[in-house]
C-alpha cells in the first residue's frame, strides 16, 4: 500500500512539476513577446515623431518660400537673409529625417534625396523658377514623411530630375498660355504692333499652337471676296 502509494505522489507530483515548468515556459514567452511588441510599438512611435519634426520643419519652409517676394533675381542682400533661412530650417528637416531607422530606410532615403536637392538661390535663374523647383521637392518630401506618420504604405520614390522638368515646363506652358489669351484679347480691340505680333507667334510656336491665317489681299483693299 505504502508502494502504491508513493508511485502515485511520485506522479502527481511529476505531472505538477511539468506543469509548473510548462506554465512557467509560457509565462516566459508571453512576456517575451509583449515586451517585444511593446518594444517595437516604441520604436515605431519614436520614428514618427522624428519623421512629424522633419515634416513641421518643412511645412513652416513652405510657407516661407511662398511669403518671398522677389522681382527677378532679387538683390544680394535678399538673396542671402533668404538664404540664410534656408538652410537653417533645412538643417533641422534633415536633422530629424537622418534619425528614421534603416528599416524604414525607403521613406528616409526618399525624403532626403529630396532635401538634399534643395539649393540656395543664386540669382542665375530668376525666382519663379527657382521657387517652382524648391516648392516642388518640397512637397514631396513632406509626401513621403506624411504617409509614414499616419502609417500609411511607403510612396515609391521617383527621379526628381524628370519631375522638375515637367513641373516647369508646365509652369512656363501655363504663362504662355496666360500671355497668349492677353495679346488676343488686346488684339479685339485694336490691330497689335509688329512686337507684339512676333511675340504671340513664338508663344504659338512654343505651345504647338497653329498661327492664325494671314488676311488677304482683298481684305486690305476694301474689295469684297
């Protein structure tokens, strides 16, 4: 009896040690593996408060592109207190930006490579140009840090060379066009000069526009067709 009874202590208290160390295993990797999903919950949040600075930084840099003001090339002195500001809001957008882990490395890179294309303004191109090109890689900056804050997928990167030549071919297009609509209005009212006849056939020309025909010879004579 005593036998019999030791074998099923021994047992029971096999089973309650398996027991143990099986809920102690399970105990173990549960907190294994909340402190790593917390861990990584962290990490994530840290990242999109980086990538939320280096989009604050930029959004206030727009608004200061648009707020310029200047007539042509401006003067050497606007020129450098714009500069100045540049590329000191440009400094914390990178700043912030850098700090995004390399597993989130397409949307730094992305945003960066836009940044880093960002140049002072020298005077060699006029501001409009200039202001188009900088509004331009900016926007897309800010386009790929916003899809990271609200977590949305990564936006494919593009060849920023290509986007600013269209962005200011479309640019010069939509002012030929608006100059274009201005001499035939003025051209209504009253017969345009030879300047400024020329000028509405190089805007045709540069728009693929066909030039309008010429009047004939009985138009001037006063004969009737």
């Amino acid at each position: 009896m005593n036998e019999l009874w030791d074998k099923l202590w021994s047992v029971e208290f096999g089973i309650a040690l398996l027991g143990a160390v099986v809920g102690g295993v399970f105990t173990m990797l549960g907190s294994w593996w909340q402190s790593k999903a917390s861990n990584k919950a962290a990490a994530r949040v840290q990242a999109q408060g980086h990538a939320l600075r280096g989009f604050e930084a930029i959004s206030a840099l727009r608004v200061r592109l648009e707020e310029q003001s200047f007539q042509g090339r401006g003067t050497t002195q606007t020129r450098d207190i714009w500069n100045r500001e540049l590329m000191a809001q440009l400094a914390l957008a990178k700043g912030a930006v850098a700090l995004l882990p390399d597993q989130h490395e397409e949307t730094r890179d992305a945003a960066m490579t836009s940044l880093q294309m960002i140049t002072r303004f020298t005077g060699i191109f006029g501001w409009n140009e200039y202001k188009i090109a900088t509004n331009t890689l900016l926007t897309e900056a800010l386009r790929h840090l916003g899809r990271f804050v609200r977590g949305s997928k990564p936006r494919e990167a593009r060849d920023m060379d290509a986007v600013l030549t269209t962005a200011i071919d479309d640019h010069n297009r939509e002012w030929a066009r608006k100059e274009l609509d201005a001499l035939n209005a003025e051209a209504e009212h009253s017969e345009l000069d030879d300047d400024a006849k020329e000028e509405a056939r190089k805007i045709r020309e540069y728009l693929g526009i066909p030039h309008p025909p010429e009047p004939s010879t009985a138009d001037h004579s006063g004969i009737a067709p």
